[in-house]
C-alpha cells in the first residue's frame, strides 16, 4: 500500500471521514477478491495525484462488517465518495472501475 | 518515443498467456496489457474440475498465477492494472497509450480481451449493484454469512457458484428461465441434491427493489405468467457473458452476437490484428478452447513478424 493511501476501520469513521475537511474517498475491500487486488494499484495511483487535496481511505471488509452494512455495502470492491462527511456522486463497485472514471469523480468533487 | 514490442497480447486470460507463453519461448518480444491482475474469468472462478492435467480440482486463482508466472518466466512483460487510454489499430504498426502516459507499440496485436458477465438489463439493476446484487460469488460470497439469497441463472457459473455460496448462505435459491438446468450432469445433480438450494423453475426477474439496499425481487412465471415478490437479502447475477470488443469495434468483422469473425490462424480482416478466446466468433467457450486459440495466434504471429521484419 502506498504511503498516500492509509488504512482505517469502523472505530476511525467518524474522525477520519464523517469529520474530515478534505474530500474522502473510502474502498472497501476483501480477501480472494482479484477485482480488489486489481484496484490497488489504480487507487494507490489516484491517491499520488490528489495528494494533499483529497484523501483516500481503505477499510478491510471482514473485519468491520457493522460499517459495511450500516453503509449498505455488499460487494468488494467498492468505493464510495465523501465531501464534508455526506456520501456524494455514484458508488463503483465490481471489476472494472478505471483510473480515470475515479479521478473524474474526485475532480468533480474538489470542483463542486 | 513508444517502447517497441514485437507483439502486444491485450488481455491476460488463458487465450492471452497461453499466446504469451508461445510468443516469449519464440524470442518475440512481448508485452501484455490487463486492466485486472491477470487470470481473466478464471480467477474469479473457485475451483476448476476440467482443465486436463490437474486431477484434483484446482483453484481458478491459482490456474491464473500459474499460467502468468509460466509466460513471465520466458521473458513477457506483463503490464496489470493499466488502462489503455488511447489505441491505433489501423497502420502497420499498431499503438498504445497507456494510463494518459506511456507508450507502446508492435506491428502485430493479438486481442484476448474475452467476455465479461452479462447484466440481466432488469430495473434496478445498476442501482443495487454492490448493494445486493453481485456478479462474483468469490469477491463477494462472503458478505452473505448466514442470509438468504437467490442466484439468476442455470448455466454451469450459475449453479457451480450456487453450490460454492452455500459455504456462506443460509439459503441459495436459484432462479431459472427453464425447466432444467443447462449446467454439466455432475454439478447440476449436485445442486439439486444439496439441502441448502431450492430452484424456481421457468421464472425470469422482472425488477429489483427496495430503499437503499435490495430488499425485493420480481419475479415472473414464463408459462403461467404468474407474478410475484420475493424477499431477499443478495441476488447473484450469472446468465452469461457478452464480448469485450471496446478495441475492436468498428474495425474488424464481427458477427450479429458482437463476436470477432477470424481465419483459422486467429486472424482478422485488419492485417497484424489477430484475436484468440472468448472474444472470438465459436461455438464452445472454455478454458481448454481458450488455450488453443492463443497458441494458434502466437504462432500465426510469429510468421507475420518474421515477414514484417523482412520486409522493413
């Protein structure tokens, strides 16, 4: 994982997303999950570019099932996108999100 | 400057490391491009039972890994998670942008780019997708500890990976447009004899529904023309793929499915362009059929380059 991208679980939610100043954008991921592992580098990618502009979290699915459900999330991977602590703009999820369909979106988000 | 190839492989399935695997023991210098971590749709397939020389099942993972690290050990480049940004197909050598920085370029392609699922095209679909509704049992199989879900489908994706869901689910209820299953007699015996999986024959889906997350399915009756809601707390999605022709189309011949029409060297009508796998127009799709069109078209490419290189 690279240093742009830092790993959270439920307990942090509050602190690191619902209260940041910064736009967020959360993955949530799994184990035996290739699409996941395919979004990994892509994700590590986007979070070089926005560096210091916007933040991107990833939390282990397994590990907190409540946030995953209390978030309707049913599908790893899946990134959802935040702008002062509300979910913003559509959820990717499944095999093929593409580097450029999520730096569109986090543009869209520094913009609006 | 655009890095040169002698071939570049798009896609890193079977078809496409098996040409890899030809095309580097050749000498051809060969780069592959995946989107994905390579394995194509077998990596998200829990085991294999048919592929020969495993006699004991074998985990699609672990097929995908072999197969890459066999074509990476005779030198091919492959290239995971990149997004090709720009393409030219058209001239004698064909180009490459990729992730809006890089460059590639080699005089012959061999398109592997496959199939991925089809989508049922059934209201709510797109909305409860990853809220619900999942099209792979091992990425997501394991959200659904202790639940009842329903698996669309009759084929051998749909009742394989309803036999593996019931690791997790309470219940697996399968959905199927038929009165019989189309999957293999062995794992079609099995799903009907397991305890956790119900089937509702001749019944296609009509909506998904609910607030925020899939809470309701639609189903309809095909014979009796019955309607009816079912409670569900995750639906899997498997009734079969559709080609992956995003490069291609517009370029080549295709057939009405969307298929790419080749030679029976994997090539195309566009000269250096050649396709091998899911992608291609052909009757059977399996792993097995996968391997023979990428070491068909690795070596029809050998020949193109020899000839290219002679001729330049």
């Amino acid at each position: 994982m690279s240093e742009y991208v830092k790993e959270i679980t439920q307990g942090d939610f509050e602190a690191e997303v619902a209260k940041s100043t910064l736009p967020v954008v959360l993955d949530f991921f799994s184990t035996e999950c290739p699409p996941c592992e395919a979004l990994a580098p892509k994700f590590d990618a986007v979070a070089e570019q926005f560096a210091g502009k916007a933040r991107f979290l990833k939390i282990f699915r397994q590990g907190n099932k409540d946030l995953a459900s209390r978030l309707g999330v049913t599908g790893s991977p899946t990134l959802i996108f935040f702008k002062g602590g509300t979910e913003r703009g559509e959820r990717m999820s499944g095999d093929d999100i593409k580097r450029t369909a999520i730096k569109a979106q986090v543009e869209s988000l520094l913009g609006a | 400057m655009a890095e040169k190839f002698d071939v570049i492989i798009v896609g890193a399935g079977p078809a496409g490391l098996s040409a890899a695997i030809y095309a580097s023991r050749a000498r051809l210098r060969t780069l592959v491009l995946d989107e994905s971590v390579p394995g194509g749709q077998m990596k998200t397939t829990h085991k294999v039972s048919n592929y020969p020389g495993f006699p004991e099942d074998v985990k699609g993972t672990d097929l995908a890994k072999a197969f890459s690290t066999q074509a990476e050990r005779f030198g091919a480049k492959i290239r995971r998670a990149v997004e090709i940004t720009a393409h030219d197909l058209s001239g004698a050598l064909k180009t490459f942008e990729l992730d809006e920085e890089d460059h590639v370029e080699a005089p012959a392609v061999i398109i592997a780019t496959g199939a991925k699922p089809r989508e049922l095209g059934v209201p709510g679909e797109s909305k409860y997708r990853g809220r619900g509704i999942s099209y792979c049992a091992t990425c997501d199989g394991a959200y659904f500890d202790g639940k009842e879900i329903h698996v669309i489908g009759g084929g051998n994706s749909a009742v394989e990976e309803s036999l593996f869901l019931t690791q997790f689910a309470k219940k697996v209820t399968i959905i199927h447009q038929f009165d019989h299953f189309q999957a293999e007699p062995v794992s079609a015996a099995e799903a009907l004899a397991n305890p956790k999986i119900e089937v509702i024959w001749d019944s296609e889906p009509r909506a998904f529904l609910g607030e925020n997350q899939l809470d309701k399915l639609r189903i309809e009756n095909v014979k009796t023309k019955e309607v009816r809601e079912l409670s569900t707390d995750g639906v899997f999605v498997f009734v079969g793929y559709v080609p992956r022709t995003d490069l291609v189309k517009g370029v080549v011949k295709m057939n009405q499915w969307g298929y790419v029409e080749t030679g029976e060297d994997m090539s195309t009508d566009l000269p250096g362009v050649y396709v091998a796998g899911d992608i291609r127009s052909k009757r059977f799709r399996q792993i097995t059929t996968a391997v023979a069109d990428g070491t068909i078209a690795a070596l029809a490419v050998q020949k193109f380059v020899k000839d290219h290189k002679q001729a330049a």
